[in-house]
C-alpha cells in the first residue's frame, strides 16, 4: 500500500514550499486561499506522477508548469 501524502503548515516569517520527496510537503508563509489550493494540487500532482512514472517524469511537471505560467 502506497505511503500518504502528508502536508505540513508552518509560518515563519518566509515563503515558500518544500517537497522532502518522501510523500511529506511543508507549505510556509501565510498564503492566500487560492495559492493555497494550488499548491497543494501541484504537489499532489509532483507525488502522484514520482509513484506512477519516476522521479524523471515528477521533476519535468516543473518545466511544464513555468512553461504554461510564461506563456
């Protein structure tokens, strides 16, 4: 049975999110509702894809997302 995706919600004083690559993703910083959401979607997605298809396939989600987010 597949590990859980466990997110953790910390609030320093800096932004940013952090993926361990072990099913565990800390989202810091008070963020607004929406990016909220989508963090936690692109997230799922990065670990969904590290399970089905490698950490190759996880790590280009990033080059498709800046892609989509520049165009």
């Amino acid at each position: 049975m597949a590990k859980a995706l466990e997110f953790v919600f910390q609030f320093p004083p800096v932004h940013g999110v952090f993926d361990t690559g072990f099913g565990v993703v800390y989202v810091f910083g008070e963020l607004h509702e929406n990016e909220i959401e989508d963090i936690l979607a692109h997230e799922t997605l990065h670990y969904v894809l590290l399970k089905m298809a490698g950490k190759k396939a996880s790590l280009k989600l990033d080059k498709i997302y800046s892609h989509v987010v520049s165009d």
